[in-house]
C-alpha cells in the first residue's frame, strides 16, 4: 500500500506554523526452556496482548499456561506450544515474525482516538491500512479538539516504551494562543505551576508568530498527562484557540502529510526510533 492514503487532503490554515525539527534515545513449562523460540513476555507485548509488566502479572497469577501447565518468566515459546490465557487459546505462532510497523497520522479536529465511538463519531483506526496480522496500537492520545501527529504501531512493547513515564518522551506542540502573554508567565510556565492534579510545567516554551490577540508558541512537555498543554496555559488566564502536536520524541510530523493521512517510517526511522527506546 502507498504510504500515503489516497482520500483529498484539506490544507492547513496559512497561519499554522510549521514544525521545528526535532532536537540532536512438550517438556513442562513450569521451567525455562533452553534457548530458542521467543520469550513468552517479549512475544506477547510485541503483540499487544499487554505490557511486559502486565504479562508478568497475569503469569505469577498463574492465567498463562502452555501445553496445560503454568509457565514461568523468561520461557521460550516452542513450535507446537499450545498457549491460553485465562482458558482462552491463543494463537501465538502469527505473531513470531510479525515485522515492526510505525504510522506517522495527521489526526484532524473532531476525530477520536478510540477504536469505536458509541455516538458514532469519527476515530482515527477507519483511516490506516488492515494489518493481517495482529492491531494498530495508537501511541498516546489526543483529544477531538486537537489535531497533529499520533504515533501507530502494530509493536505493543514499542507502544508501551514510548507512553511509559520513566522514557519522559518529550511532545512539542504548536498553540495559538487568545490573550496577553508576557516573559514573566513564560518564565512560570517553564518553573512550574500547581494544577488540580499536581504541579507541571514546560520543559520549553517559545513565541513563534503572531500579531493582536492571537499569537503562536511552541511548547513541549514530558509529560501525557489528560490535556496537560491547555491546562498550563489556562493556569495563566489565557485561552488556546488551538493545538497541534508536531513532533512525538525524535519524529516529527512531515509537512506534507495533511489531514486524514499517514507516513510509514522507513528502515532507518525505525530503527533509529527502536534504539531511541532501547529495543
């Protein structure tokens, strides 16, 4: 398939800034198997069956057996393994050789990140190709009221790093902003404010454009706490007439890639973003 969907592309509004760059990361399993196959907790989370933490879980709490047996951390998934988890088989030999794929998708106003929406609105998955083998893996969210790039992958451990707090993965976004803004509430914007759920901050803040009311910024936060950026800037009394996420750790959104459309990273991207994650 093209990398790039073949619906008509709406332009962005001629005051939208554009993106900076990103910045310069049938023996009893109740034993280890020797070596050979794939372990258990690494397969499963590539799948996105759930996080190796979760994985790991689910097994001390004995819901995973292979071949009827409980299995213990680390075991190496064999040809013929029959696997279940909570009694429910799965089907684990599609995923083996399943290769890493990564969506870079330009989510407009008024799509959800969601698989279904019972109001029947707009989600972001009707958009990207069918996989024949495993689910798109939406990396974070952003709400209908922000558009910009959203990370999808069919690798559930990539996924997992990417969103996990302790990788502090930073995410710039373009705001246009409706109010007064100074050097001194930038400066307590990057210090750090008390939110109703605990103090945040900017890691930087910048005035890109922007004449009058309405003034563009960049921002970025380590941070994916529930709609964070506005939340900051509405600390200070100002209002955001609008977001755009333009950059997700080292990948940044294409500037061709208009709404309702997506980029595959190439080998190299993904690689470079694997390593970034430590995979």
């Amino acid at each position: 398939m093209d990398k790039r969907t073949q619906k008509p592309q709406s332009r962005k509004p001629s005051s939208t800034p554009r993106p900076k760059p990103a910045p310069a990361p049938k023996t009893s399993p109740s034993t280890n198997a020797p070596a050979g196959g794939e372990r258990i907790q690494k397969l499963l989370a590539r799948a996105g069956v759930g996080s190796r933490r979760e994985i790991e879980r689910w097994i001390e709490e004995g819901k995973l057996t292979v071949n009827g047996n409980p299995v213990q951390p680390g075991y190496h998934l064999k040809p013929d393994d029959h696997l279940q988890i909570n009694g429910r088989v799965v089907k684990w030999e599609k995923y083996a050789e399943q290769p890493t794929r990564v969506l870079v998708y330009h989510k407009p106003v008024g799509e959800l990140v969601t698989r279904r929406d019972p109001e029947g609105r707009p989600v972001i998955f009707t958009q990207l190709p069918r996989l024949q083998v495993g689910r798109w893996i939406a990396v974070g969210r952003l709400d209908i009221n922000t558009s910009g790039m959203i990370l999808v992958t069919n690798n559930g451990e990539l996924a997992n790093r990417l969103m996990h707090p302790s990788q502090e993965v930073e995410r710039e976004y373009a705001v246009r902003i409706l109010g007064e803004v100074d050097d001194a509430m930038l400066a307590r914007l990057k210090q750090g404010v008390e939110l109703e759920d605990g103090p945040a901050h900017f890691e930087d803040v910048s005035f890109y454009a922007g004449e009058g009311a309405n003034k563009w910024f960049y921002a970025t936060v380590k941070q994916g706490r529930n709609r964070l950026v506005r939340r900051l800037w509405e600390s200070q009394g100002v209002k955001v007439s609008r977001l755009i996420r333009v950059r997700y750790g080292d990948v940044t959104l294409p500037e061709r890639v208009r709404a309702h459309s997506f980029y595959e990273l190439e080998a190299k991207e993904l690689a470079t973003l694997m390593e970034f994650v430590g995979l």
